[in-house]
C-alpha cells in the first residue's frame, strides 16, 4: 500500500470497505440499541408516533447509512460489478460503479460532476439523508427543543433578575425594569 502516491492495491481497498462496514454497522446497532431502550421514557399517553417517532427516524436512517459502504464491498466480492456491459460497449445505469465511466480518471476528477446515476443514488440521497434523519431522530429523542425552551426561560430569568437588581441600585421601580426586560 502506497500512502505517498496516493494508490492502494485492490486488496487495501476492499479491506478498507470491509473494516468499514463493520464498524459502522456496529455503530448503528449501538444507536439503535439506545434509542429502542430510551423509547421506554417516553409517555404513552402522547401517542404511537411521538412515542415510536426517534426509534423509527433511526432505523429507517440505519440502512441509507448504510447502502454506499454496502455497494462497496458487493463491487469487491463481485456480486455487483462496477461495470455491466451492453450491446453497444457502454455500461448501464445501474452498474455499481459511482463514477461515470471514463469520466473520472484520477483522484481530482472524482466530484459530484462525475457521479454515476448509482454513485448520485447511493453516495448522495442515500448516505446525505440517512443522517439526516439520524440526527433528526437523534435531537428528538433528547428532547433537545424542550432543553432549549428550559434554556431559554432561564436565560429570561437571570436577565429579569439582573436588570431587577441593576434597577434597585438605581432606584428606578419594578414596574420600569419590567419594561426594560420585556421589550
């Protein structure tokens, strides 16, 4: 393996992808294992969606994670070839293959310009929105926009209280601090 020039034997590769697979899948087990148990916090009285909503954002998010790495290591193993030709010597759509064939010849041509009609399916609407909605779900089942209205009363408080006593020192009343506070 060539870490200087910047080329890897096939083999490198396709370890690479296998190490890669796995971990992620691992890591995706791991959060999907803690938000099936945090579910159990969540109120049943809301309703099957607020209740189920994070676990079923993330687990729909696991396999879209999930697909560019598993394209990967399929077009390693050969059971999803980087180019299926046809009659007419071109590969087809949906060969695994995430650049264009022919278009990207070195490491600087492979952009978004290049991508295949897979390699735009699997790298970006894929991968892009499986974690989105991982951290969608991820925000939600922490409650964040409840822990950012705590965070924000309180903030509102300390600001009341500060300008309270700064109007105290000053002499002015409550009624002209409320004033100040609230507008």
């Amino acid at each position: 393996m060539s870490v200087v020039s910047g080329t890897v034997s096939a083999a490198s590769r396709a370890l690479g992808h296998y190490i890669s697979l796995g971990m992620t899948s691992a890591m995706m087990a791991l959060v999907l294992g803690f938000m099936l148990h945090t579910r159990r916090r969540r109120l049943r009285r809301k309703g099957f969606f607020d209740r189920n909503g994070p676990v079923l954002l993330v687990a729909l998010a696991v396999p879209l994670i999930l697909a560019d790495t598993t394209r990967h290591v399929l077009q390693d193993v050969g059971l999803w070839p980087a180019c299926i030709e046809l009659a007419d010597g071109s590969c087809a759509w949906y060969s695994s293959a995430e650049y264009k064939a022919g278009e990207a010849e070195t490491v600087q041509d492979e952009n978004l310009t290049h991508l295949s009609t897979v390699g735009i399916l699997f790298t970006i609407l894929a991968t892009y929105s499986g974690f989105v909605r991982l951290a969608v779900g991820t925000l939600w089942n922490a409650e964040i926009l409840k822990k950012l209205g705590n965070i924000r009363d309180r903030w509102n408080e300390l600001r009341a209280r500060a300008a309270a006593a700064s109007a105290a020192a000053s002499g002015e009343g409550p009624s002209a601090t409320y004033v100040a506070v609230n507008a």
